[in-house]
C-alpha cells in the first residue's frame, strides 16, 4: 500500500501541516502577526540588533538586555536569515515554521521505530497540532527549537548514532542552558543500557559540555558573569518555592489540555483491558531485562519527565520551557501502542479522536498564554490600539505607556507600523500628567491604572477578545 511508504508519508505529513499553517493564517494571520511579550521585549530585538549590526555567537555579539546571557545560536539564525530574505516578520515566522517541520519529521521517525509507517504519519500529525506545541511553531522563542534539537537527539541515541547524538546535544545546549538534563538521561540510560563505555561518554558528555562551557567562559570574560544574575537569582531551593513549582509544571505538564486523561488514564486502562499479558509479564521481570533496545523509548520518556520536573521545581517555570519535555508525554503514551494489545483498532481510533479532540477543544480560550492561540487577541489589541494612535493629527503629541505595549513602539521592524507619528513616554516619567494620552493593556499594565485614580478619563477602549487596551486622557488637559 502506498501508505506504508515511509517516505509517501513524511511527504503527506509536510502537506499535511502546510494546509495547517494555511488554515491558522486564514484564522488568524499568523504569518503577518508582530511580535509580543518576550519574543518582543527580548528574542526579535536580539535577531534584529545581529541583522543591523552583524550577525555574530559570542556573547559580545548582544547587550546583556537582549542576550540575557543565554547562548546566541537562535539571535544569530535569525539574523542570518533576516540578511538573506529581509527583517520582514513573515520571513521570522515562515523560518521558524521551517525549523518546526524538521521536528516534525524527527518526531515521525522516532514513532516509526515502534508503530507502523501510517500509524506513525497519523499520530505525528495529532502530537504535533496539539496547542501547546503549535502554537510555539512560528514564534521567534528558543524553546520550540530546544524541542526540535532535542527530538534529533532522541533519534539518534535510539539509533546508536553516536556523532548524530553529540551534534544535536551541541545544538540543544547551544540553544538554551536547560538542555543540560538532555545528555545527562541519556548517558545514564545508555549506562543502563550497556554499561560504561568511552565512546558513548565522549560522544555524549564530553564533546557537547566542552563546547558549551567554552561559550560560558568567553561569557565570563566579556562580560563578567557566567550566567545571567537575573536567572541564578531566580533559583530557589526552600520548600516554599519547589511546591508552588511543583504545582505550575504539573497543572501544566501533567494535566493541563488533555494531558491529565493521557498520562493518567490512558496507560491505566491499557493495563485494566490488557492485565492478563501484563501480570504474565511481571512475573517474569528481572530488573536487567527492562534495559534493552526494545525499551530504550519508554525509559527515555519516562527519566526525561523525572529529569525535567526536578530542573522545572529548582528554576523559574513557564508552560513553553516545557513542552520539549511534554512532547516525550505523547510520544512515550502513543509508542504504549506498539505492545501486544487486546482489541488494538479500538484502542487505536479512540486514542486518535481524544487527540484531534484536544487540539480543537484546547486551540484557543479566553486567557492570555502563549501555549496556545489565546496569545493572538493580545496581539492584535496592541495593533489595533497603535493604529488608532498613529496617525498624522497625533504628530508630536504625547503618548505615555508601559510594558508590553511601550516596546511594540521601539523599532519598525517589530510589525507594528511603518512610521510612527506620536513621541513615546515611559509612564514612570509620567507623574505630573502632562501627557496627551496615557495607554494601559490588558493582559499587562491595567492594574496601574490604580496609581493614577482620579487623574484619568477613559478616552477609548480597543477590544479583541478577552484583551482590550484602554487610552485615557488626563483630566488636567
């Protein structure tokens, strides 16, 4: 059959995602959305101060407020493409949808090393539309490529491809420092797996944490911190913090858009319909007999959550520095399927409707994230509201504002306008309400609208969605 093809179907995958991405920029006009929030304020400026002043990877390439001291591989990509086709956000959006497609496919080649080539394509597709990841595809963040780097060196330690292994985990910890517990499980479980042997230790310990170490003693050098104050700041050891962590990474993680029915449910009523195989199987287990190539993606999965849930508690936690850990969670359950299962079809469809049910029912709600699509309403009440102010009749007046809607008016090339018209005032200088309009957003700044009780009348709200923009006049004027 032609659906057996493994090359037929990662070429249908491709199609597949390229009529996603179509029906996501009829939706929402992905490709043409400025940037917001971090990939604002941090990750876009960085690419476009290394695409106006060149593109450089040591750390001096970047001011501290735009590196902030992470390694500048995903600056330095950006910039390079915006020299080649233009700092244009479409050229940002489609190049990082391109780095997507590559996880994509490393995805499907792990799955087809347990399901078959059209199981394989269909459950590929379904992992990779759920929100989480989706609609990290196209923003110019480092996590979504993190996951990519870390899907090719999964493919490769599950195909004893030593070189093809350190590469990705050079790429992986060049990309950001929270890939160190990628090599870290890896080894262990090739240990595990074969014992002790040096060229798996050069290949996955040495080489990459040599090169990475290296980035952060030039750091160190240039600019006198090997890691970021603001990050080791945020490390937290007491009790206190590891439990509100805790309680992030498995609302997240654990539970959140589906997952609490797909880790919790979905292997325990495997067991229930399959418990005669399984209990034959435990009592024949021998501790040994569980590290083996057979099983080498399960306990990879598996030590990867653990792994990534005592990094998770120790630092500071978002939903997107998760989902290169989330993407195992499925990969690990769906790869459940390639077992001895009674009534297999069943279990095959069933687990395929909850998927494309929980990549529609979770695309969009009305809260801001940006782990799923909620983050355009945000976006596109921004635009609305520089729109409205910048125009002509506004020249030389005074707009105060704050984070994020102040950083939207930093530079053209954040695709928010062409020319901007109205002078920008940070509202903190703004106390002697001398300002012609004064701009608070919602997800933001609204609740210092506060600080300014009684000075302030509502001139116009701009809505999309939950997310609106308030500009206000002063009462003095």
């Amino acid at each position: 059959m032609i659906f057996n093809s493994k090359s037929t179907n990662g070429v249908l995958i491709i199609v597949c995602f390229v009529l996603v991405f179509i029906g996501l920029q009829w939706l929402y006009g992905l490709f043409e959305l400025p940037y917001f929030w971090d990939e604002l304020g941090v990750y876009s400026r960085a690419a476009i101060h290394l695409y106006e002043h060149g593109p450089g990877l040591l750390p001096s390439a970047l001011p501290d407020e735009l590196s902030r001291g992470h390694p500048t591989l995903i600056p330095f990509l950006f910039g390079v493409v915006f020299k080649i086709f233009g700092c244009k956000v479409v050229v940002a959006r489609l190049f990082a949808a391109s780095i997507y497609l590559i996880g994509v496919m490393y995805g499907y080649r792990i799955l087809l090393l347990k399901l078959s080539p059209i199981h394989a394509a269909i459950f590929t597709v379904l992992i990779f539309i759920q929100p989480c990841f989706l609609s990290q595809s196209v923003l110019v963040l480092p996590e979504m490529p993190l996951m990519v780097a870390t899907l090719m060196a999964v493919f490769y330690f599950l195909n004893k491809d030593y070189l093809g292994l350190c590469c990705a985990l050079v790429l992986a910890l060049f990309i950001k420092e929270s890939a160190i517990i990628i090599p870290c499980v890896i080894f262990f479980i090739d240990v595990l797996n074969q014992r002790f042997k040096l060229r798996s230790f050069v290949y996955i310990l040495v080489i990459p944490f040599a090169l990475i170490s290296s980035f952060f003693a030039i750091q160190y050098f240039q600019r006198g911190y090997v890691f970021y104050p603001l990050h080791t700041g945020l490390m937290k050891f007491e009790w206190y913090f590891i439990n509100e962590r805790w309680q992030v990474f498995k609302a997240f993680a654990l539970e959140g858009q589906g997952r609490l029915f797909l880790i919790y449910y979905v292997p325990f009523l495997l067991v229930i319909i399959n418990y005669k195989s399984v209990f034959a199987t435990l009592k024949l287990f021998r501790f040994k007999q569980l590290f083996n190539e057979t099983n080498k993606v399960y306990i990879f999965c598996f030590g990867f959550a653990i792994a990534g849930l005592i990094f998770s508690v120790l630092n500071y936690i978002l939903g997107r520095y998760l989902i290169y850990i989330i993407v195992f969670e499925y990969i690990g359950v769906v790869s459940l399927l390639s077992l001895n299962l009674r009534w297999p079809k069943l279990i095959n469809y069933a687990l395929m409707i909850f998927l494309f049910f929980t990549s529609i029912w979770y695309n969009n709600n009305a809260e801001y994230t940006d782990v799923n699509f909620s983050y355009v309403n945000h976006i596109k009440s921004c635009e609305h509201a520089v729109d409205y102010l910048n125009v002509q009749s506004n020249s030389h007046k005074k707009v105060a504002m704050g984070f994020p809607f102040n950083v939207c008016t930093w530079n053209s090339l954040s695709g928010y306008y062409k020319q901007l018209y109205f002078q920008q005032k940070d509202l903190k200088d703004s106390t002697e309400m001398t300002n012609d309009f004064y701009v608070f957003t919602f997800p933001g700044n609204m609740h210092d609208t506060m600080l300014y009780k009684g000075h302030l009348k509502l001139h116009k709200q701009i809505k999309s969605g939950y997310a609106y923009v308030n500009i206000y006049k002063s009462k003095v004027n």
